[in-house]
C-alpha cells in the first residue's frame, strides 16, 4: 500500500500557512516532517525527528544557516540537512544529516516529492487555466485518500449529492463522449445536466494525472471554469484534499476584489466539500461494489491503474 504512492508529487501546505518565523510539522503518509523558513525566508522541508535521539525538531532553534536540536544543540544546514556542528564536541567528524525531501511552491499550494532520489524536472505538478483568477484551500478528511479520488472522477454523484449547491437531481443522466487514456493517466468529456435551464447540459473535461490529480474544466456562458483536487494520504483513515478553483473571468488588479473573490469562492468550496465529506467519511471501508455501470468507467480506469501500475 505504501508503495503505491511513492515517487510523485503530494500537496503539504498553503504557501501563506508557512510561518515566516517559527517551524509547523506535516505527515505524509505516517512519516513526519518540518516545514520552515530559513534566515533568508528560503523554505526548507526536513524530517522531524533528529538522527541523534529522536528529539522533535519542530522545537529547533533556527540560526543563521542551520536548524539546531532543541535537544543537544546539534546544528543540521538548511540545504542539504548536514550535520555542522556538535556543541559537546571540538570537532564534528560524524557524517550524519537530517533528511529532506524536494518541494515545488507554486506560490498557492507547497507540494513535496515522496519518493526516492530525485524527481524529474517540473514546471508544476498541477496545469491550472492561464490568466485566471486561482483560489485554493484544504478541507481534512476522515477517510482514505484513494475515496477521495474516485470521488473526484465520479461524474454522477453531483446530481445527488450537490443537489441543493449546483447539480439537480431531477435530471441525472451522465454521458461519457471521449476517453483517452496516457502515459500521466487519462483525459475525458462527460456531457453533465444541471439547474440552469438556459443550458440543459454542460460538457466538463476531466484531466486526471495518476495517481492523485484531478483537473475538472468546463465552459458556462464563454467564461472558462476549473476545479483541481488533490489529495495529502496522511494515515490510512484519513486525507487532507487540496485544491484550487480558476475562473479566467475573474482575475483583477484590485486588492479588494480579489479577497472577496477569494473569500465567495472559498466558501463556495467548503459547502461543496462538505457535502462530498459527509458521505466520504460515512463509506463502508474497503467496499466491494457488486456493479459497475459505464458512468463508473473513470474510477474503473484509477482502480485499475492502482493495481498494475
């Protein structure tokens, strides 16, 4: 299980979480880490757990250019988690290093490569719509985080479940029109019905990157819509989903307009995600479904990725 989600990319923080003074701590997947920033403001992800005697370094004194051991006084450099300095000791001839992990800030969301060695290069982990207004959040989730994904790639559950927000579940029909499959994951066009009686259906392009991004686009009245979710896998049982909401209609210079932008769009979102929560965290775990039917085909696709990839 572990395994299956080494060696990609995995959200950790919203960029304007990090302190710029003080050290939060993160989880991914059981393992724990720091999250700080260093004497130049530079941001610096290491375990958090000292090699010497498994002090928290969340407790560690930041200095000019290491992190040292609340405990003992070990110092640790920024870069590369070196050990510099032994307090106890004249000279610090011990080859020893706080581990670390590569990260990417695309100055909304931190994500951190798990993984082993080093990952190939990236411009972002996410493709988000071109000058668009981008807003994101986090909502945690008492769930595993494969749900959250196949909920992501469900084009039928909005009909019910966002009833009362945006779907309508009068008129629930779902038609998968095109699905390719690549070397990331695969692409998809779901012609989807909804409340606004003007446009009957609406076709919503689903990008999903393998193996915990979906991109969902659609087009309403020639403005362009896109949601991203992305999930942190912090224990078996429980997940912390990302994501980002872009509208290219709504980008301003405005200080302002942007935070009531912000502000409508993020409680938008957690309405939603609250919705899709309650019946996430209320699923039956490790559910064998007795029937598939062809709306399910994108979550067949995920599942069948998890096994043979």
């Amino acid at each position: 299980m572990k395994e299956l989600i080494k060696h990609t990319w995995y959200p950790i923080i919203k960029s304007k979480k990090i302190p710029s003074r003080g050290i939060v701590e993160r989880r991914i997947f059981g393992e724990d880490y720091i999250v700080y920033r260093d004497e130049k403001k530079s941001i610096r992800i290491k375990e958090r757990w000292c090699p010497h005697r498994g002090a928290d370094m969340k407790k560690g004194i930041i200095k000019k250019s290491c992190i040292a051991c609340p405990y003992h006084g070990w110092e640790f450099n920024h870069i590369d988690g070196r050990l510099e300095k032994i307090p106890s000791q004249k000279k610090t001839n011990v080859k020893l290093k706080l581990g670390e992990v590569q990260f990417y800030d695309d100055g909304h969301i931190l994500w951190c490569y798990y993984g082993n060695g080093k990952s190939c290069a990236i411009s972002s982990p996410v493709n988000l719509l071109e000058d668009g207004h981008v807003t994101s959040g986090m909502k945690n989730c008492k769930c595993n985080w494969k749900n959250v994904i196949e909920n992501s790639l469900d084009a039928s559950h909005p009909n019910f479940v966002h009833d009362k927000s945006f779907s309508d579940s009068d008129n629930t029909c779902v038609k998968i029109k095109k699905l390719d499959i690549n070397e990331y994951g695969f692409e998809s066009i779901v012609e989807i019905n909804h409340k606004d009686l003007q446009e009957l259906t609406t076709d919503v392009k689903f990008n999903f990157n393998y193996p915990n991004v979906t991109h969902i686009e659609f087009e309403r009245s020639g403005k362009k819509f896109q949601t991203v979710v992305t999930t942190l896998p912090k224990t078996e049982n429980e997940t912390d989903i990302y994501w980002y909401f872009v509208q290219n209609s709504l980008k301003s210079e405005n200080t302002i307009m942007r935070n009531i932008i912000d502000c409508v769009i993020y409680i938008t979102m957690d309405m939603v995600l609250n919705e899709d929560i309650e019946i996430l965290e209320n699923l039956k775990p490790n559910f064998p479904s007795k029937l598939y039917v062809k709306a399910d085909i994108m979550q067949n696709i995920f599942h069948y990725m998890l096994k043979y990839l």
